[in-house]
C-alpha cells in the first residue's frame, strides 16, 4: 500500500468538509491497510492514514469497526472538522434501536479492557438499600476495598428501579421507575483522563452526537477535570459549566467514599444561544451521562483525606440517548417504552397521537409502571404490604386504576371480568430478551401473579369508590351542621390515594360534581411525609466504612474447610470486642475471633452458622476455651467467630483447634438438604413457577418461603411428605461439584435465594431429583435425612406461603413429643388414638348445643328484662310524637343486649329510638343504638350517633342507620355517656319535630 495518493480536500457524500494539511502521498512500513465497516469511505480511509502519520497522539477507535484515528493536539481545528463528519456518517448509519444502544456501549468499552458483567437483581444484597437503585450498586463492596477486584475494569446495563419520584412519571420528559443505566467502572485503575476522553468518544463518535450541542458541568473545585475537558478533550470553556456541590460532588452519605463528578448534557434547542444558560432547564437540556470521580473518603468530622485506590463509577441512561438519537420528545416515545403504550392504546381505544395530554400521561405511566411490575416480579418481588412487595403493589393498582381512568374495561378482548394487565406484560416480556432473558423463561409466573393482583384489586377500587361516596356525604352532612362550604379532608384524600389507588385528581373531580372541595395543603402534607421517608428509605446508597476495617486490612481471606473436615489446627489473625480491636481476651468476655482457616460454616444462603469451640492448648495442656455460638462473613470473605471466653486467655498469634459441634452440624445438614428436596417436591405437586422466596436452615427445623397464591390443599401437603420421604428412602448418593456460573445454569441449576455467586459456583445435585447452586453443607446420602414432616403451612405475605418442617433428628424428636401428646390425649379422653377425632367432634358439637342454649336463656332474660323497661320510654316533639329509651341494661353481653335493643324497637312504635349499655365484664362496656324509619328520616343515624357516646366510654363503634353496637373499656362511665346520649338524642329529635 506504499505510496498510494491523498487528495488535500476530502470529498465525501456530505460534500467537501475540511482540508487536510499534510503530503499527497505516503509510505510507511507498519502502515496495513484493512478493509473493514469503518473503511467503506473516506472518512474510514483517512482514519487509517491519520494512524500512520500521527502515531503519538489522541485515539479513537471504533469498538465495531476495529480502525484507529489518531490526531495532534496541534491541529485542534482539522480535529474537531474530522469529529463532526465521523459523527455525521455515524449517525447516518448507527441502527439507534435501544437494544443496539446498549450492545454498542458494552462493545465500546469492552474493546476498551472492559470485562461486561450481566446486571445484578433488583433485589440487591445490600440491607441498606431496599431496590436496586443505581448501576454501581453490586460494586459497592468493591469501592469499600471489603472485597478484592476480580477485574481492573468493568462495564454493565444495571437495571434499576426508583419510586421517590413516581408522582413525576407521565408528567415530565425523563422521570421513570424502571430504567436501565449504562456503566464503566475503574477499580484503582483508570481515572479522570481517560474516563472524559472516552465518555466524549463514545457520544460524539461512537453514537455521533454533534459536538457542538454537548455541555459539560464539574465540581466548581474540579481544576483537573476542567483542564481535561478543555485542553485535552476540546470543549469551548464557555460550554463547560462549574457547579456546586449540590450538583456536582458526589457522597453515598455523611462519611465514606465520595468525589466530584462531571456531567454531559445535550442541548435539543442550541439556536436559543449561549447567554444565560441554565443547565437544569429540562425542556433544553437532558444530562444522559455523569461520571463520578471517587478520590476521597469523607471522615466523621466532614474532612476529606485522599483514597488509597481511586475510582470511576459512571452511568449513562439508556432510555434518554435512546430519546436524543431516535429524535423524540420524551423517554416514553422511544421503543424501548413505546410498544407497551401502543398495545395500552389499543385496549383503551385511544389514539396516541390524537388524544390529549391527560390521556398521554395516562399512557406514559401504564408504559413506565408495566416494566417495573414485570422486572420486579421475575426478579421474586411479589406484591405485599410490606417492604418491596409493596412497591410493586403499589405500581400494579396504580396501573390499574390509570388503565380503567383510560377506559380499558376487563381484558380489552371482550372478556369484561378478566384483567388487561397481563396483556400488557406480555409486550414487556417481548422486548426483555436483550434486557434479561430469564424474563421469558417466568413469563406464566409472572402473568398468573398480575392477573391474581389485578382483580383482587378491582374489588378494592370497588370498596374505594364506596368510601369516597360515604366520605363526600360525611362532608356534606358537617358542612350544613356547622353552616360551613363542604370539604374533604386531605387526609381521607391520601387514604383513598395510599390504600385505594385513587389519584387525587380524580378524587378532586368526583368531589367538585358534589359540590365538595379538598384540603389539598393538607394532602400535600400527607404526600411530602411519604416522600421523605421513600426517599430515606430507598434512594441512598451507603458507602461508610464499618467499624473494623482498618484492623482487617492485613487480613486475608478465611480459607473454609468445612465442607470435608469438622476439625483443623488455625492461627487467631484478630480478636474484637465489641467492634474494636484488641490483642487478649480473657475469660468471661464475649469475642469475635478472625481466623486465617476454619472448619465452622458462616451464615449464608439460609443456613446458620456453626457452633463448636476453639482451643488454645500448650504442651499438651488446654490454656483457652472459646464457646463459638455464631459465625458470620465479614468485610467480604472474612469469617467472624462469635462466642464467649470460658476458659484462660486467648491472644492474637496464638494457634487454636477450630472444633464443630459434630451433632448440631449434621443436623443443619439434613435440613438443608431437605430444603432442596423440599423445593423440588413444590415444583412436581403445585407446578413449575413456583420459586423460593426465602429460607432458614436451622438446627431444630427448616423454614421455606415460597411464592404462591393460596394455602396448600391438606392432599397436597401429604403428597408433598410423601415424595420427599421416598427419595430419603431411594438412599441417593448426593454430588457437589465446582464449575463455572453460566455451565450450571446451562445444566438447569436452580439458585438459592439471598445467595451470592462468582464466576465459579458450587452445585449440589440429587441426582434425578434436584441440582441448586448452594454453598451450604448437606448429607452425603439423602438416607441420612432419615425422615421429613412439615409441621405448618401459612400465608405470611400476599402471594407468600411458608413451610415450616422438620428432618432427622428433629424428626423423631417432633414424632416421639406428638406420640406422647396423644398418649395422654387418649388416657384424658378414655379412648384409643384412632377414635379421637370422632369423640373429640362429639364433645364440640355438645358445646355448641350447650352455648347456644346459654345465649338462647340470656337472650330471653334481656328481652324479658326489656319488657319491664319499657314504659321507660319517654315521648318528645309536638308534631309528631317519638318515643325515646336509654337504658343501663347491668351485666349482659353483648348478644343478649342486642336482643333487648330489637325487642324495644318491634314494640314501641314508629317512630322510636333505643339506646342501651351494659358493663358485661372487667373493663368491658357494651352499647347499642336501634333507631326505626321514622327517626332515621329525620337526618339521624344510629351508626353515626354511638360512635361519640362510645368514645366517651374508651371505645368505638358504628353500623348501620338504623342498628349500630359499640365497646368501650371504662365502664364507670357509662352511666353518664347515657345520660349525655339522652340529653342529645332528646334535644335533636326535639327541634326536627317542633
């Protein structure tokens, strides 16, 4: 290719761009000439050449292409022209779909030394942390130097998850719940340098943004960055903005790892100029890349010392250069969001383009909240009350309610009592394959769960739109008694958005049509409680070194031995006491002793840790006991051995023998293995989709958490036992095996919840029957299990079962304790054990029989007492006569004072009003109100009215207008909340009548 000829101007399709200062012909002897994608014309070829002439200075390669263009700092201008017609012919031909977004940012850093890691779970390991909320999330550990690095540098699509603005999400351009976040990461590797120079290669010419629509904001302090951007990088000064530290400078809380950070904003409107510019105007700009400088720890005393090993964390979010390469007006339009919104539209009857804003929120939202719904839900979250679960049952009535404000009635295909969600989901679970391809495979978990959800909470939406009513007509009826204009409060507005999902907005407008306004300050206070401890709860990433660190950074990993040997000769490598670090401990102290091996299992995957002793022995002689209760993993792969010095001095140095109590270990291995079968009986007896959603592995029993809709059927609890206990008596031979992560799940691996994995994995296999990756211990033949029973099975979350069980030894211990209960059962009862049920339904049905005659008596003496009290009733009013009776009734229960109460009003006449009590117990008082037609006309209720005469006696109550009961626990009151209840009953009765 030596001495072939090179114009000076450069003519592409675009037309003549720049000329190009240097001979018309070269040849050099390293020069080699490939014809690859990014050589196919003029742009690609002078790339080549460029390499050649100007080997020492910038780089650009292309990660696709595989071409390098290398240009002078000196020639600045010809650069910056090269810049924008590489950028310009990018763009012309880059496929700018999400899914190739993504692969093009993996690929570019990946051609970079990068190692592309999968994306962690929305359920993340941290405790802090409810969702997995940011990209550096699962590399948290890393930046804390607990855990070593296994790579230098890494790249990922994070998928993650932020509720703390959801009131945002349909009204702004940007704000979502879901979200993928692109990232690279340097640990103790690259810094500043080259984290800007390739964040400006990969926008400008990678995904070929025009420079000259780029800004750049650094920490107000950040000299260095600054320099970067402009000398180095190119960037006009006046287009790099210094901001504060609420914008700029990064912290992960009051002390810890922290740095500045530089951001990367592209302006959609550059012809409104260069004066006044406000880079937080959303409607000109939108930051799609920041890079976060972590070179400091913060210090107790808010001092910042220099960090040991310097970091980058970045984060590009995808679904916004998705916005700014597709050309559209917000992240929702774009096709990673786009489908779900057309397929809403489809179920609603709604045309996108032509609908009006409040119907595009709408729709936005139901796009937005259905990726997080069925992200979450594969990832195990399941709708609950609590925790995450109720984030995502937050997010799912909220999908449904924006969908039935859009018209979508039951499952958009006709059938009108069937729900829409699921046909959403499956349009999610269509775009998932490059996002997480496990989706697919938990496609019919995750529909069965929306579908369940979804109309569970029709019938709350229904329960709603009753309160609302109840409440609009409390507020109406207030409002005349106090001549006030009718208000609801904020409060029952926020209950009706919190429980019920409705949106204040719709509130407000069923409100107006009644005539009845909102104490939206009030709401707002509600709202902004919520927000802060979302916000609290969710959105902060702790990064603060723990107590320890310091003592632990000369300490190696605990090397486990366990799996093969209960006892092994170790050397102590620290001691604490509590939390600090010492170098003896005597005896009667509790200490965490660190050793360099160990034969005792940490906790972890479910399964405690060990119990056992160290021994500290000298010529034969025992110097030291140490009793280990408990043993955890810290500060990365550091075993923590807790228990208490019970005997002599144990010192740092000191050798010990790490002894496992023997018993107690076998028994945490027969149950864990018994977990294992355990789940794959579930999946045989109630299907495939069922998956573990935590367990507990202990010494006495085993506990599993699974996702499931309803209680098990007493039939399937018994074939459950049954399959399980047939293969404890197959007597399997149990095989565990290192290999690595992505062949064991080719294999068909399950993994354990709340497990950690590396690269390498340990799968533990029953053969035929179970293979997990698991790095617990288990039984080396299932026969050793001896025998499993489950002793309970509950509900402890919507759409969570648990399983408590109990194997081996505990087995016969649990059969041995209930063959003595029924023992003696049958020696009380007088009868042999296969006749128990019978005389025990016997002696229940007796009882029913006896207490029904009891309340049949006590009922007849209420209403035989009434009857004497019935002249009582005083009459009140002039134009029409009512009868009114309040009455002590002494002692009688509640039952039998509601008798009296309905006596009273079938025999006085209509209209009438009855109000009795009783003191039935210790600390008990029983009321009841019975009102006829005739009382309730005239605007009083009986539910309404025993609530204030309830309260007075420590209680509370309601019911219907025309029947309400109450309680109360001071009953030496009652008789003036009657007298009260009189005087009221009497005044209000008498001025309806005149």
């Amino acid at each position: 290719m030596a001495g072939f000829k090179l114009p000076y101007s450069v003519h592409t399709r675009y037309g003549t761009k720049f000329l190009v200062p240097f001979p018309t012909s070269i040849s050099h002897p390293r020069f080699h000439f490939t014809s690859s994608a990014g050589c196919r014309d003029h742009a690609g070829f002078l790339m080549q050449t460029l390499a050649v002439m100007y080997p020492n200075s910038l780089c650009y390669r292309n990660s696709l292409a595989k071409v390098s263009l290398q240009v002078p700092l000196t020639s600045r201008a010809s650069a910056q022209a090269l810049t924008e017609e590489l950028a310009e012919d990018k763009q012309k031909d880059f496929p700018a779909s999400g899914d190739a977004i993504r692969q093009r940012f993996l690929n570019f850093y990946a051609s970079r030394d990068h190692k592309i890691l999968p994306s962690a779970s929305l359920v993340p390991e941290d405790p802090t942390v409810l969702l997995t909320i940011a990209g550096m999330l699962q590399f948290k550990p890393i930046f804390l130097g607990k855990v070593p690095r296994e790579v230098p540098r890494a790249t990922t699509s994070q998928r993650c998850i932020r509720t703390n603005d959801v009131e945002n999400v349909g009204r702004t351009s940007r704000h979502q719940t879901f979200f993928e976040m692109l990232g690279n990461f340097s640990f103790g590797d690259y810094f500043k340098q080259d984290a800007i120079k390739w964040a400006w290669e990969l926008s400008t010419l990678e995904f070929g943004l025009p420079a000259d629509r780029l800004w750049i904001s650094v920490y107000k302090d950040d000299d260095e960055a600054f320099a970067i951007w402009h000398n180095e990088v190119g960037v006009p000064a006046h287009r790099i903005k210094k901001l504060g530290e609420d914008d700029n400078f990064w912290t992960s809380g009051a002390t810890g790892p922290c740095g500045p950070c530089s951001e990367i904003y592209y302006d959609f409107h550059p012809e409104r100029g260069i004066s006044d510019i406000d880079l937080g105007d959303d409607a000109r700009f939108i930051e799609f890349y920041n890079l976060v400088f972590m070179q400091y720890n913060k210090k107790d005393d808010g001092s910042l010392e220099p960090l040991k090993q310097k970091n980058i964390d970045t984060g590009l979010g995808l679904e916004r250069m998705a916005r700014i390469l597709q050309n559209v007006e917000n992240n929702y339009e774009t096709d990673l969001i786009f489908p779900i919104i057309e397929k809403a539209s489809n179920l609603a009857n709604v045309s996108y383009t032509l609908a009006d804003e409040s119907k595009k929120t709408n729709l936005k939202i139901i796009g937005d909240h259905m990726r997080a719904i069925v992200y979450l839900i594969s990832d195990g979250v399941f709708p609950s009350n609590i925790g995450r679960g109720y984030v995502v049952r937050r997010l799912i009535r909220r999908a449904v309610r924006t969908g039935r404000l859009l018209g979508i009635k039951g499952d958009g295909m006709g059938d009108l009592e069937g729900a829409f969600l699921p046909v959403l989901a499956e349009e999610v679970i269509n775009l998932s394959t490059n996002i997480d391809p496990d989706v697919k495979t938990r496609a019919s978990r995750i529909l069965k769960e929306l579908e369940r959800e979804e109309l569970r909470f029709v019938l709350t939406l229904e329960r709603g739109e009753k309160l609302l009513e109840q409440m609009l007509v409390d507020a109406l009826s207030t409002a005349q008694e106090n001549g006030a204009l009718p208000c609801l409060s904020g409060k029952d507005a926020f209950l009706l958005y919190d429980t019920y999902g409705f949106p204040v907005e719709i509130t407000k407008e069923v409100a107006d049509e009644c005539g009845v306004s909102i104490d939206m300050n009030s709401f707002e206070v509600e709202m902004e409680n919520q927000r802060r401890q979302s916000q609290a709860a969710h959105n902060t990433v702790k990064l603060a070194v723990e107590d320890g660190a310091e003592l632990t950074e000369n300490i190696p990993d605990t090397e486990f031995l366990g799996y093969d040997i209960l006892s092994t000769k170790a050397v102590v490598e620290g001691l604490l006491v509590n939390g600090k670090p010492i170098m003896q401990v005597s005896e009667g102290n509790e200490v965490e002793v660190l050793l360099n091996r160990t034969t005792f299992y940490a906790e972890s995957g479910g399964q405690i840790g060990d119990h056992g002793f160290l021994y500290v022995t000298e010529a034969g002689k025992k110097e030291a006991v140490v009793e280990v209760r408990d043993v955890q993993k810290s500060l990365g792969n550091i075993f923590v051995h807790k228990g208490t010095v019970v005997e002599g001095v144990i010192n740092v140095g000191k050798e010990v023998e790490a002894a496992v109590d023997a018993n107690l270990r076998q028994r945490a291995k027969v149950h864990h293995t018994a977990t294992h079968l355990l789940q794959s009986a579930l999946k045989k007896v109630i299907g495939q989709e069922t998956s573990q959603a935590g367990s507990l592995v202990a010494f006495d029993r085993l506990r599993f958490d699974f996702n499931f809709h309803r209680p098990l059927k007493d039939n399937e609890i018994i074939e459950i036992e049954g399959l399980i206990n047939k293969w404890i008596g197959d007597a399997t031979l149990l095989e565990s095996k290192v290999m690595p992560l992505t062949d064991a799940k080719k294999a068909g691996a399950i993994a354990m919840f709340g497990e950690k994995y590396g690269e390498e994995v340990r799968v533990v296999e029953v053969p035929g029957v179970s293979m997990e990756l698991c790095g617990g211990t288990h039984v080396n033949n299932t026969s050793e299990i001896r025998g499993f029973k489950i002793i309970s099975e509950q509900g402890i979350a919507s759409g969570i079962r648990r399983i408590e069980a109990v194997a081996g030894e505990a087995f016969i211990e649990y059969v041995i304790a209930r063959d003595n209960h029924m023992k003696q059962l049958c020696s009380t009862l007088k009868v042999n054990a296969e006749d128990v049920t019978t005389r025990v339904n016997n002696i229940l049905k007796d009882l029913r029989e006896a207490r029904n005659e009891v309340s049949a008596a006590r009922a007849k003496a209420a209403i035989y007492k009434a009857s004497t009290i019935v002249s009582n009733a005083v009459t009140v009013g002039s134009s029409t006569k009512i009868s009114v009776l309040v009455e002590s009734m002494d002692d009688i229960d509640a039952d039998a004072l509601k008798s009296a109460a309905e006596y009273l009003v079938d025999t006085l006449p209509d209209p009438a009003a009855v109000i009795l009590g009783s003191c039935p117990g210790e600390k008990r008082v029983s009321l009841v109100a019975a009102f006829t037609p005739g009382v309730v006309d005239l605007g009083i209720q009986a539910g309404k009215f025993i609530g204030p005469v309830a309260k007075f006696c420590g209680g509370r109550g309601g019911g219907r207008p025309n029947f309400a009961q109450a309680g109360g626990n001071e009953p030496e009151k009652l008789l003036i909340a009657l007298e009260k209840a009189r005087d009221e009953l009497i005044s209000f009765l008498s001025e309806k009548t005149g």
